[in-house]
C-alpha cells in the first residue's frame, strides 16, 4: 500500500524543493504544486473559482501519479493550502474544498516551517504574514486529528528532519 506524505505550510517554505527531495531520496514520484503551473498561465488576478479548479486539479494530479509511486508518494501541498488560501483571500472556502479535505487524508503532513528566509516570488502574497499563516496550519492539522511533524532547518538540516521523521513514523 502506498503511503501519502503532504508537504505542506506557509508560502516560500521550501515545500517543492523538499517533496522532490524526498522523492529522489525513497525512489518514488512526488506530484508538483498545481497552483504555480496554474497561475504562471493566467493572465488576470486568480478568484475563487480559480482556487477550486486549483484544487481539483491538484487532487487529480496526485491520482495519476501514484499509480508510478514506489511505497510512497510526495506532495507539495494539498487541500488544507487552497482551503487557508480560500478563506484568508475570500473569507470562505467552497464546499469541494472542505469536503474533499476530510475525505482525502495523507497518512503523514509535514508541516514546513517558517526558519527558512523568505524567498522574492511574483506567486507569494505575505511575506509579513507567515507567523500568523504557519501558526494557522498546525492549528487545522490539530483540529483536524491527523499525525503531523513540523519540519524545521536550512536545505540539508530541513531535508534530514523530514527524513527522520518519515523513518519514526512509519517505523523505518
């Protein structure tokens, strides 16, 4: 059986470069995040329709590919981030979102911190907000009952610390 493992968290936490990380370290695929593909090829401001086709179209990508996982399969980001992003640009979130999040459950999140610097992006919105935001995931991963780590170090000492909790948790 495939184990999910969702990167998730705030904005420039260096969620893609670890999925990846992870991926090349287990041999197995890891599903990018849809959002930045998505929004790289629209031309106007996103909206709330364009949170849920984000949505959906992670949800679908992930799908495909774990039929090529190899025991696991890593994703940079999951519901849980269009969820926040929906509520926090919008103030609600589409009942797809919210539905689907708490049928689609990973077996482990890792919950990237905000130790990393904040890395300049013409995708990021709050680079003053990432206390509030990091403080915001853990608060829904709590409420939400899920077996969660907080992932936390620069590149190597980050990649290690996911490493080591992936090995704890499913008693590698």
């Amino acid at each position: 059986m495939i184990k999910r493992v969702a990167v998730t968290g705030p904005e420039s936490t260096g969620k893609s470069m670890l999925a990846k990380k992870l991926a090349e370290h287990f041999q197995t695929v890891w599903v990018p995040e849809y959002a930045r593909e998505y929004l790289e090829k629209k031309q106007s401001k996103y909206d709330l329709d364009d949170i849920l086709n984000i949505a959906m179209g992670q949800l679908e990508r992930e799908e495909k590919m774990v039929a090529n996982a190899d025991h696991f399969i890593f994703c940079d980001t999951e519901l849980l981030v269009t969820k926040i992003w929906a509520e926090h640009a919008f103030g609600h979130c589409p009942a797809w979102i919210r539905e689907n999040l708490t049928a689609h459950l990973y077996d482990l999140y890792l919950l990237c911190d905000i130790d990393l610097p904040w890395e300049a992006d013409p995708l990021r919105e709050h680079p003053h907000l990432r206390d509030y935001f990091f403080n915001l995931y853990a608060g829904e991963l709590d409420a939400m009952g899920v077996s969660y780590a907080v992932v936390r170090g620069m590149h190597e000492e980050r990649f290690e610390c996911a490493i080591n909790h992936i090995r704890y948790h499913f008693n590698l």
